[in-house]
C-alpha cells in the first residue's frame, strides 16, 4: 500500500501542527466558535451530543496491521476501548476530550494516519471497493486513483470552503462494491475500444433528505485528465452550487435544478481550458503510484484446498463461515475474508480494542499485513489462502468475530443515531440490535438469503436507508420515535432509492414489521434462488403494503 | 482609510470603495461594482479617475472578460468566511484570463483563510478583524507550506520526485 515520504511526514506533521495553533487561538478567544467550527471539522472534530467525536480518515478503507494496532491503541488510551467503523471506511472514537486530541494526531501521524478531512464542506476521504487489488473482476486497482485524489484534494486551496460536504467514490470492476451512483462523484474504471483505461463520470448522487441517484456525464475521460476533469466539476459546482440553504446545497441539487446538459457543458468548457495544464497525470507517475498498490507475491496454488475441505466436511460452522464470509479472489488457492462486526445484538461497526489487536495479528499471520474497511462497516481481509482459512477462521472465533453473516439480513447498516450524534432524531442502534437477534438464528438467516437493512437515525441518511433492500428511518413525531419503512433500495450498479411503504412504525414494533416483510418475500419468491431484491422488483409493493397495513394483515396490531 | 496587508505588511489603502448608489469622487482611486461599471462604461473611462473592480462573490466574468486590462487592482468579496465562491474566481482571473494586477480580498478576511486565498492568486488583504490584524503583525502565517497539489506556475515551485506536488517558491511574508 501507499507509503508516506518524507514530504508526506512532513504535512502531516506540519498540519497538526497548524491545527494546534487554532485550539490554541481558540481557547484563547482570538477565534469565535463560528469561526472555529469548520477548522476543526476539516480535522475530524465533531462536538456531539454528549462529547466531542474524533474521526481518523482510512483512505480508501485501506490499512495495514501496524496501523490497525494503534487505533486500538487510541481506543484504549483516548477513549472507552472500542471504535466505530463508519460507512465511510473511517473510524470513529466518540468519547475523546478535546485537551487530548492534539496527542492522538501526533500518534496517529506516526503511523501515517491523520483525521484531515474527515468533515467539513471540503472533499472527504475518498473511498473505494473494499476488494480492490483482489477481486476477479477488476478492470485496475481503483486505489492509485483514489490516492492520487486525496493528494489533490488534500488541504485544496479552492475548494476547503464549498457550498457543502463533497464525497468521491472509485470503483474498479463493474460490479459496484462503492456505490458510486450515491456518492457527488462517482467513478468507474473502464476501457476504451482501443483498451486504454479511463473513467465513467457520475455526478450528483446522494442520499440526505433529497436521496438522487447520480447522473452520468461522461462515457470515458481518460486516466491522464482524472485530476482536470474533477478540478473542473469542482469548480463549476465552487461557482454556481447553492448557498442559501445548506439542504439544497449538494452538487445533486445543482444537477437537478440547472439540469444535468447545461451542467455537463459549462463542466466541459472548463476542463477544455484546463486539461492541457499542470494537472495533466504524466503516465509514469500514475505507474509508480500503481506500484505502491502492487499485490503481495502470490504463491501458486491449487484451486481447491483438501487441507480446507476436510476440516470444513466435520465443523458445521467453519463451513458456514467459509461460504458466507469468504469471496472470490483473482488468485488461484486465494479467498477474500469478511470480518464481520455485526454480532447478533451488537452494535454495527463498533469493534474493541483487542478486537482491533486481534484482527493485526490475523493479518500479520495469515493475510499478508493488509486490512480494508468496508462501507458495510465491515473488516476484510483481501488475500487469505484457502489453506490457512480453518486458523483465521478460529482466531476470529476466538475474538467473537467470526459470524458467519455478511451480506445477510443481520448484517445490518446503522448510524450512531440519537445515543450519540447531535444530528439524530431517533435511536437506530437499539433498532438494529433489536432486528439482529430477532434474526440469529444461522439457518433462518441462510435461508432468508442476501438482504441488506439499513438504518438512519435522520433524515440526513448517514446510514443509506434510502439504498437499503429494507431501508428504516427513525424520525420524531409528537414526541415519539417513528420509523418509516422503504423497500428496494440498492447502492450496486443498478442502484435505485427505496421507496416509502407506508405509514411508519413505533420503536416496539418496527421488528416486527421487518418480520413480517421477511415473512412475506419467503412465501411470495419463486424460489431460494429469488433474492429479496429481485422478488421485489418483480412484485412491487402491494404484497408488503398488503401483508402490513392490508384487511388481512398478518399481524394483529397492524391496522 | 482601511489599511491593507500585502507583501508581509500594512500600507494604507489609497482606493475608495464606491456603493453603487454613491456618487463617485472626482478623482484618485475608486473601487466600483461591476453593474456600475457596465451601464457607465463609456463615461467611466473618460474620467480621472483611477479604477479598479469590486466582484461580488458569485459575480461571473462572462461579460468584463475584454476590460480586465482596464483595471490595477480587482477585489473580490468573501461575504462569510465560509463562502468560498471567489477562491474560484481569483483562479479564474489569474489563470484562464491572465490577470495581472492586484488581486484583493474583502470582507470577512481571516488569518486561517489568508494562505489558502494566497495560494489562488490573491497578493492584498483588507484586513478588518483585530485578531488577524494582530496576528499578521507578529509575523504570523498559519500555512502548511507542503502543497500535495499544482494550482498553477505562480509562486510554486515543484517538490521532489511527484509531479504535482508544491512547496512555496518564497517563505511566507517576512515578519515585520
């Protein structure tokens, strides 16, 4: 992975440095709160509802063990020992105090990691497929693009006060593990017809209270304009986005209002004049940073495994695990790992310091040093050997990581929501942990098939509801928690926004209702082969309209 | 008469901003809008006076592009701090138009703001807030001098073996 050098140690060094000062100013009155806020936001520093909130940037949800061990560390020095892995691939320690935040930078910094950019209304931390540099099908690596846009989006001179938060997404095979189509930019690694690589544009997804999926603008523009064609969308949207309204304000709403052809051609007159500038990526700087990514020297190895396929054949639940938290790699003998953090009961994304420790010393052992973070709030190891996957597996089981549930419905997204963030409306951690144990049983759950919930505290979707197969937003209505339910929501490449069934329901019952949509996807599929997904784009919603607020609902309360 | 920092100290300002709505001055320095200076166009340049363009943030350039050599100086407005529209602007005069008189920022000037307003092409700061005041007499300048990415040739020059990466061809302003 991407090494600092000696120009990247010194930033990172001299940006802490920089932010020291402005806690300094602060608290000595030469800086008002207002003026404050967003230096402190561009370093990751929240204040919420009950303390003030740290998030540390994983460029593109990549990091190796020596890193991994000293979040733990910040976790057990700083703050209650345990973290939150977030959907963006960044971590988050909620309870540090302010005196003590300047130290975790400068632990951080040591091992490369740094909180720059985490929040505020500048680029956030770009994120990319969790599976980059291992999955069978990958065009490139999307990760040397992605790093090559946080170098230039990092502390940009232009673009650090933009009309909002801006969020870029890279994926590098078709099939989106990054949910591009939702991100302000979203791009997708293709080849031309003469096999050059290059990009797929997509601007103006979100999700927010005005969820839009993004607009393609460009078939192709080629890897040398990466950094020109993006400089010029951010500056067209710098211009022109709203600023009368921080709700209207996304690059979406710009796209909506002004329409995505007038847009693409004030886009495309900019980058005209630029792209022959100093942005121009000269290809064999684009190689030396590909090299940084270069994928550990597999051994060659045989397809299957027999040391794995007799252990599987007499411990039921390394089989499990084997076939739902492992995928395809690109390498013969090789499976990318799910680590999940989604126990039943548990609180999505949250892992504790020895968890953490633990996960390092699994990576060192057996997964050649790297560790990625998923937006699912997930870990994954990208390259395991069939071979060593009975050890992982049980060192895992060791640490209580070893549910064998990704992608399933108790792998479930969710915001901190009103236990934590000052945003929120509504609790959605309880609701979370709620449906997870309704849901734990390993055979239901297998049966059930892929299903992705996912649950937001606000409408400000921090936990994509509106692209959950089940999406749950909790509101408040006189005083009370609300949940309204939406159904067919995918953030994939045919992403879609989930649309509203109904009126919601209260905290005690929304797990029921989960239940009951449950219930009625097994009876109406054509088989175990029919996803949720799919069977509900081919029904619709009057089933599960029919099955929750119908004449005969099956449940009594319903009506 | 606000003082302006620029080249690592204050000078008195000698321009005037001039409201739309105000009657402009005999002579010396004026600073005008940009609706002014396009429905008086032809009598401004007759006049004695000298002239400089006040840009309100989110004011295009579509329609002054060919009068830019006119003016010394250009100011552009931060109404907020946190309203960044005019760092775009700056570039765009400085790089695609080649604008290369004073380019001066006004309104809500902050000394956290001042580096990144540099960087876009900005050489003048009128300065109204104490604390930045101060700050900027004792020699303060809170950049990161590392620049991971190319805003353009202009006071930069490229650090080590990364094509895009910058370091300032000159310290920050002296101290004074």
């Amino acid at each position: 992975m991407y090494r600092y050098d000696e120009f990247d140690r010194t930033f990172v060094a001299e940006r802490v440095t920089q932010f020291k000062d402005q806690v300094t100013r602060r608290l000595a009155g030469d800086l008002t709160e207002d003026q404050f806020k967003p230096l402190r936001l561009m370093n990751g520093v929240y204040l919420q509802l009950h303390a003030y909130m740290l998030r540390v940037a994983i460029p593109y949800g990549t990091l190796d063990s020596a890193q991994m061990r000293r979040l733990a560390h910040v976790a057990r020095t700083y703050d209650r020992g345990y973290g939150h892995f977030t959907t963006r691939q960044n971590i988050q320690y909620n309870w540090p105090s302010l005196e003590d935040i300047p130290a975790i930078l400068d632990d951080l910094a040591e091992v490369e990691m740094h909180a720059i950019q985490t929040s505020g209304n500048c680029i956030r931390n770009v994120t990319a497929d969790h599976f980059a540099g291992a999955s069978a099908d990958e065009i490139a690596d999307p990760r040397p693009y992605a790093e090559i846009l946080r170098q230039w989006s990092s502390l940009h001179p232009e673009f650090s006060f933009l009309p909002r938060k801006f969020k870029i997404a890279v994926t590098g095979a078709p099939n989106d593990r990054a949910a591009i189509q939702v991100h302000d930019i979203g791009l997708q690694v293709v080849r031309d017809e003469d096999g050059a690589i290059g990009f797929a544009v997509y601007v103006g997804g979100g999700q927010g209270r005005t969820p839009m999926i993004a607009r393609k603008i460009r078939d192709f523009v080629p890897e040398a304009d990466l950094l020109a064609y993006c400089e010029a969308i951010l500056r067209v949207y710098n211009l022109y986005g709203r600023r009368d309204n921080k709700y209207k304000a996304r690059i979406k709403i710009l796209v909506h209002e002004t329409g995505i052809e007038r847009l693409k051609s004030d886009i495309e007159a900019e980058f005209e004049r630029i792209r022959h500038g100093v942005l121009a990526l000269p290809d064999e700087e684009v190689r030396r940073i590909e090299t940084y990514f270069a994928p550990p020297a597999f051994e060659t190895l045989p397809a299957h495994s027999v040391r794995l396929e007799t252990a599987m054949k007499t411990d039921r639940a390394l089989s499990d695990w084997v076939s739902q938290n492992t995928h395809a790699h690109r390498a013969e003998g090789y499976r990318i790992v799910t680590i999940s953090l989604k126990p039943p009961g548990g609180i999505p994304g949250d892992a504790s310091a020895d968890q953490m420790d633990a996960v390092a010393a699994i990576a060192d052992a057996y997964g050649h040093n790297e560790i990625r973070v998923s937006h699912e709030q997930n870990l994954v190891l990208p390259h395991v050997k069939l071979d060593d996957l009975p050890e992982v597996f049980a060192a895992l089981q060791k640490a209580q990581l070893a549910d064998a549930n990704a992608g399933l419905v108790t792998d479930i997204i969710a915001c901190p929501g009103m236990d934590y963030c000052a945003l929120a409306t509504a609790r959605s951690i309880p609701v979370a942990q709620e449906i997870s144990e309704r849901f734990a049983g390993p055979q239901r759950q297998q049966d059930i098939g892929p299903l992705k919930i996912k649950i937001s505290g606000c409408i400000n979707a921090c936990g994509h509801h509106h692209v959950g197969h089940i999406g749950i937003l909790g509101v408040e209505k006189k005083g009370e928690e609300l949940y309204q339910i939406t159904l067919g929501g995918s953030g994939d490449e045919e992403a879609a926004i989930g649309t509203i069934i109904g009126r919601g329901f209260s905290g005690d019952r929304i797990t029921d209702a989960v239940e009951v949509i449950v219930n009625t996807y097994l009876h109406l599929r054509k088989g175990p082969e029919e996803t949720f997904l799919a069977a509900y784009r081919r029904v619709g919603d009057d089933p599960f309209k029919e099955a929750l607020y119908g004449e005969n609902a099956q449940w009594p309360w319903a009506v | 008469m606000q003082n302006i920092y620029r080249d690592g100290r204050f000078d008195p300002d000698i321009w005037t901003l001039v409201a739309d709505d105000e009657p402009l001055p005999e002579g010396g320095h004026a600073l005008i809008g940009k609706a002014r200076w396009l429905e008086e166009r032809d009598v401004l340049a007759k006049s004695r006076l000298s002239l400089g363009l006040a840009l309100a943030a989110g004011d295009t350039l579509d329609d002054v592009v060919a009068d830019l050599p006119r003016f010394s100086v250009i100011a552009l407005e931060f109404p907020k701090f946190a309203d960044g529209r005019s760092y775009s602007t700056a570039r765009l005069l400085r790089e695609t138009h080649g604008f290369k008189g004073e380019l001066r920022a006004i309104g809500d000037v902050l000394i956290d703001q001042i580096p990144l307003m540099r960087r876009c092409g900005f050489d003048a700061f009128a300065i109204s807030n104490e604390p930045t005041r101060r700050a900027l007499e004792a020699g303060h300048f809170p950049d990161v001098p590392y620049y991971t990415q190319p805003i353009a040739d202009r006071g930069e020059v490229p650090a080590g073996t990364r094509p895009w990466l910058r370091v300032p061809a000159a310290p920050a302003p002296p101290v004074r």
